[in-house]
C-alpha cells in the first residue's frame, strides 16, 4: 500500500498539470510517510518555503477547528509548490500543488 501511494504521489504532478482547464482532482487521501515525501519533493527540486498552522473544522457547524502543521515546497528555478499538511504518525499529506508562485506586490494580483 506504501509503494502504492508513493507511486501515487510521484505521478501527482504530472496529473494535476495534465488536467483540462477547470477540472480538479481530489487529493484527499494522498497521504505518504515522511521520508518517502521528502524524497519526492526533492525529486521535483522543491524546498521548504514557508511553514504554518492549517486551520481545520472539526464540526459541521464550523465552531471548533483542529490544527495542522503545514509547510509549503517550492522549486525555486520552475516554481512550482507544493502545499502539505502533517497528520499523526509523521505523514504528509497534499492538500494543494501548483505553478508559477510568485511574490504578492500589490492588489492588481487579486483576482
């Protein structure tokens, strides 16, 4: 099963950039040990970039929120990222993947 989703989340890059325009995949359940992430990210030369704590509800009527340690990967010479959270048992998992980061300067990037 690990072989299984560390085969998942190497092809997961290449899927997403894949994809037609407006369709999305699910990345729930793209989850990997900690060593087989950072091998992965170090394959697609993504570094740690930023480190934060990812607010999730808990309950349907959103008053009570559980926190996860999150860390974005970025390759600095492509720049793409990666966007993981840390579940329990030093797993990671892919909450969002994407291209062209770049610094927000000024409101005109709002979209």
């Amino acid at each position: 099963m690990k072989k299984l989703l560390a085969t998942l989340l190497v092809m997961l890059p290449m899927t997403v950039m894949g994809q037609p325009k407006g369709q999305t995949i699910n990345l729930i359940g793209m989850c990997v040990g900690e060593f087989q992430f950072a091998e992965t990210m170090a394959s697609y030369g993504e570094v740690p970039f930023l480190t934060m704590l990812t607010m999730r509800p808990v309950d349907e009527k959103l008053e009570n929120f559980k926190g996860y340690p999150t860390v974005m990967f970025m390759n600095p010479s492509t720049l793409s990222w990666t966007l993981a959270e840390k579940r329990g048992d030093n797993n990671y998992c892919i909450t969002a993947v994407g291209q062209n980061i770049q610094p927000f300067i000024d409101n005109s990037a709002i979209m």
